[in-house]
C-alpha cells in the first residue's frame, strides 16, 4: 500500500509505574475502518489517545504525527455540557483554528445523524444512543481526516448500534479515516477492514480482517477470538 496513506509506527513504547502499557511497531490505514480489539488493559485507549496527541510515547516516533492526522477523538464517556443540543454542537467552534464552523455546518452535522428534531433539547436529557450521535455530530464538524472511536457501541441496544455503524460507515465512505475499539466481535468482522490485536501492551497481529479471524497467527488471538465468539 502507498506509504503516503498509512501511518508508521515505530518502537513505540509507553510506560507507567515501570510497566508498559502499549508496545507497538508497524503500519495503520489512514482510510478505512481499522478495529483495536484485545482484553480489557491491553492498550486499546492508549492507541487512540497517543494518535489524538492526547498522550505521548515515551520512545519511537508515528509519522504523520498528531497535528498532521488531524483526528476527532471520541471517547467512551464524552463530557457535554448542561445546554441544548445544539450548544453543545457549538462548542467546537472555538476549539478549531484551521476551520470555521459555520450554523449550517452544525444543522448539517445534527441531520446527517438524525437529532435535528431535538436541537433545542438539553443534551442531558439525551439517552445513551442520542449522546453517542451527538459526539459523532460534534467530531464530524471538526472536519477530520481521522476519527478515533473508543467503544462506540458500548451499552446500546441493537438499534441504536446499528444506527451508529451507519454513521461510521458513511464517514468512512466520505473519506475519513476510522479506527475504533470494540469488544464485539461480530461487529468487527462486519464493519471493520483491518484488525489490530493488543495482548498485555503489545501489538501481536495486524491484519486484514477476513484473514484475522480465519487463521490468527497467535495463541493469544485464538484464546481471544474463542472466548468472545463461544468457540470451542
């Protein structure tokens, strides 16, 4: 693949309290839908947030780096504000240099995930699934290359989750950049076209995704893929 469409990581390494929480070397999709999956503190959120520049490695580099990726992170608990929906909407204009979000950029944001009958609603009166859309609305008017989804799913019901991976689906198909942690593993052999496998802090596959799931390299990610899919 074009060099120019992937990012590189190299010996990246994180630590706290003298143990590593990400070790990781190798190349991610710029386009597309990747998923980090792994046990829970395998170093999935770390990825996001040192991608986001929310965090920094402690040694290696990632080239484009965080200013360059221009990425939206959304977080599993994204904090809003006790306001309206869509002043919620407008906060990220004072958070954007490079852009000026305009109010039809925001009334495009909130009908392109369906809440414009609710703008005018405080947005802590929102369930789960509203929240969800809202910070998918909000990232979307941050205009980013990449969007970095943490359990973008978590605790919805079927619908809603549905809802949501048609918002993630149409971003990638707009040309964003999707990287997502889940748990569900039968969300991520649908919707997403490359896994990358965290075990302990350490990346151990990375790979396409139908390929992943037939024939994992690693005793790890067979142990993984049969306890959260029931296989025996």
């Amino acid at each position: 693949m074009d060099k120019d469409l992937m990012i590189d990581l190299n010996n990246i390494v994180i630590h706290r309290d003298e143990r590593n929480i990400l070790s990781i070397s190798g190349q991610i999709p710029k386009q597309g839908i990747t998923a980090v999956i792994g046990p829970n503190g395998s170093g999935k959120t770390t990825l996001l947030k040192l991608l986001h520049g929310a965090i920094e490695a402690d040694s290696g580099t990632y080239k484009p780096g965080w200013a360059e990726l221009e990425s939206a992170l959304v977080l599993h608990h994204t904090p809003l504000i006790k306001a309206s929906v869509r002043t919620n909407m407008a906060i990220v204009k004072d958070s954007l240099g490079k852009y000026k979000v305009t109010e039809n950029d925001i009334d495009q944001a909130l009908a392109s995930v369906g809440l414009t009958h609710l703008k005018n609603q405080s947005a802590l009166k929102l369930s789960a699934g509203e929240r969800q859309r809202l910070s998918l609305a909000r990232a979307k008017c941050q205009r980013p290359k990449m969007i970095l989804l943490d359990e973008p799913t978590a605790n919805l019901d079927p619908s809603t989750t549905e809802q949501v991976e048609a918002i993630i689906r149409q971003m990638a198909d707009e040309g964003c950049g999707v990287i997502f942690t889940s748990h569900h593993l039968g969300q991520v052999q649908t919707l997403a076209d490359r896994i990358i496998f965290l075990n302990e802090g350490v990346c151990l596959e990375s790979r396409n995704t139908q390929d992943f799931f037939k024939d994992p390299q690693t005793e790890q990610a067979k142990k993984f893929i049969a306890r959260e899919l029931g296989w025996k």
